[in-house]
C-alpha cells in the first residue's frame, strides 16, 4: 500500500498581515496532483490542520475541498489534530466521515484503523497532540508524568504485533530533530514542552509526525521516523526553505520504499540581504508577489525607499536593517517635522517604514490613546 504523509497545514494562517488561503489552496491542488499521478492509497495527515482553534469559515471551506477530492480520487484519509486545532470543532461530522474513509482522531485511542492490501493487514494508530495533564487523563493515572514518559505509557497501551506492518501518526517535537530557528512559527510552541525520545517510537514500520515545520528525519536511524514539514513556508526562520512531501510504500515487512516530492509554492517566502537600490532596480529571481524578508545592508536606513519598495513588491513582509547601530541620515528633510503635529509625524513614520498611510481607524486609536497620555 502506498502511503504520502504531510502535516501543519495551518489553513487560514495570516503571515503579517497577508492571508494565504490563495497559496493554500494551490499547494493543496498541487499535492492532489502529486496523488493521483503516484497512485497514493492513503494520505496521513499528522495535525495542525487550522492555524486557529477557532478558524474561519474561508479556512473550514479549503479543508472541505480538500478533503471532497481526497474521496472522488478515492484516498483513504488519517487525520489527527494538533496544538493549533480545536479537537472538538475538528471532530464534528468524523462519524459520518469514516463511512467516505476519513477518519479524523481527535482523542486518544489503543485501536488502530486497519487497513488491508494483497500483502496482509497495516494496523494504523493515531496520536493527536497530548501534552501531560492529557496523558494522565486518557491513561487515568493519579499522578502527572513527564511527556517522555508518558508517551512510553501510551505506546505500551497499544499492544503491537510486531509481525504486522505498524504506522503512527502523532504530533510532537520529538528528540533529535534540529531545534526551530529563530523566529520560527513553532518556537513558542516547543518552548514549554519536554520532547518525546526517539527510541521508543522504532518499533513502527513508518512514523509520520507533524509539529516542526522543516522537513527532516530522525537523527541516526533508518529514515521511517520523519517530520514531512509544512507544505509552505510560515515564518521568517522558514524562508528559503525547501518543502517536500513523503510517499511511502510498505510491502511484505521489513520492505518498504520511499520518495520525496518536492512542493512549490506559488509565491515563495524569501529572505533577501542587499541594499534598498539593488531592490528597487531589480534583482535576478525576484518576483512582484513573492512574500519577501528583506534586510538592507544601507549604511543610512533607506525610508524614503520603502514605500517605492513598497509598490514594487507589494507582498513583503518585513524591512529591517542588518545592523542595529546603522545612521540617520541628516538631510533638510528631517528639520520639517518640529513644524508637524504629533498625528502628522506618526503618520509620516509609518508611511516611512511599511510603505502605506494609516487608515483613519488606526489614527482615531492613536489620537484617543494619545489624549489620555495627555491627561494623565
């Protein structure tokens, strides 16, 4: 049976104030196509499905799409939720999908979903995101145990046959993966938690794990222990960075066989170190809409560049300097602003620096929070 394995969809995710429901939407017709012409089964899908708990009604329409040409393509889905998704709201309508072979796990379970193939049975379990005071509770333990053990209790509760073919899906952060760059979308999540061990995971013939956004096996073992990333980029530590989809195929057991799909986003998340003119005057592999980080190497902070940088490249996401002591330049035009008033010299900082013009809401909440400090 074949098998592809992707996670951290985050559909509805907001990337600096840019919704990238639009690129969802076409990297998930991208992965369908990769579906159907490697002939997938089944599609595991190892949580953060949303990007909120409580997400739009645009994000729950993609991931109905999605899901509606999983089933006319006839893919069996696993489906788990993770620490950004809701388990209830996520679990509405799973019984009625089970019967179109969705099966969406939202709470722990010791039984598999089995599948069959012409080699024999595949025992399937999946694990949501639990963190300890969950554990206790599924495992109805008096008291609180770490995550790494924990974990081991939960898996010891599965009873394994070993002379089946075994996969887990689960979403974790899992020892032996890099640690999340700076700036990563997953490193508030991780920060607070303890990380589950490798070894005990090495009894599965395929552990499809969700939770880190770059894609990378487990340190020192046989590549059946990987994260599949996200499908897109999601924060600055990501930018640059590759994305892949597993597909895997389990045979008779021990043999299995294994690729990686590269993904393509419709507009890629850079991040560009050059100065303010070699941006405005074009650089090779650059386009309009891609999601840009751009750091400018400018000895003075270019703001009278940024809103031309602005109209050039209307997705970027952030200007900064690589050096924080970089100088002012001193020009005539910065003697006009002692003539300003306070909202005029906000205003003209802001246009300076993102490029656009606060609308009249942001000024009316500046100017009340304004006249209370004048106030007090």
């Amino acid at each position: 049976m074949k098998f592809a394995h992707i996670g951290d969809l985050h559909l509805g995710k907001i990337l600096n104030g840019h919704s990238l429901l639009e690129d969802q939407r076409y990297i998930l017709d991208q992965i369908l196509h990769h579906l159907k012409s490697h002939r997938v089964d089944c599609l595991l899908i190892a949580g953060d499905i949303y990007d909120k708990t409580i997400p739009s009604s645009e994000a729950t329409e993609v991931l109905n799409h999605f899901l509606k040409c999983l089933n006319e393509q006839k893919i069996n889905v696993i489906l788990i939720s993770g620490n950004h998704d809701s388990a209830s709201r996520l679990a509405f309508g799973s019984s009625f999908f089970k019967q179109g072979n969705v099966f969406i796990q939202t709470h722990y379970s010791n039984q598999p979903i089995v599948l069959e193939d012409e080699y024999g049975l595949i025992d399937v379990y999946a694990i949501p995101y639990m963190n300890r005071f969950d554990i206790k509770k599924a495992l109805g333990l008096e008291e609180t145990p770490s995550l790494k053990e924990g974990y081991h209790r939960l898996l010891e509760q599965l009873n394994l046959d070993l002379e089946k073919r075994n996969i887990l899906v689960a979403h974790q952060f899992v020892l032996g993966v890099s640690e999340p760059g700076e700036d990563s979308s997953e490193e508030l999540l991780i920060g607070g938690l303890e990380e589950v061990s490798s070894p005990i995971l090495e009894d599965f013939d395929y552990v499809a794990l969700g939770h880190i956004h770059k894609p990378e096996t487990i340190l020192n073992l046989s590549g059946r222990i990987r994260y599949s990333g996200s499908p897109l980029a999601y924060s600055k530590a990501e930018a640059n960075q590759l994305k892949s989809m597993p597909i895997f195929e389990l045979k008779t057991k021990p043999d299995w066989e294994l690729k990686l799909i590269s993904l393509f986003p419709q507009h890629p998340v850079k991040m560009v170190k050059t100065t303010a003119s070699d941006v405005l005057n074009g650089i090779r592999g650059l386009e309009m809409m891609d999601y840009l980080y751009l750091e400018l190497t400018d000895a003075y902070f270019p703001y009278a560049a940024i809103s031309e940088i602005a109209k050039k490249y209307p997705n970027y996401l952030s200007i900064f300097p690589s050096h924080q002591n970089y100088l002012f330049q001193e020009n005539d035009e910065f003697d006009h602003l002692q003539k300003l008033k306070p909202m005029e010299i906000i205003n003209s900082w802001h246009q300076r620096v993102s490029g656009r013009n606060l609308s009249d809401e942001q000024l009316g909440w500046i100017q009340e929070l304004w006249n209370k400090g004048e106030k007090e």
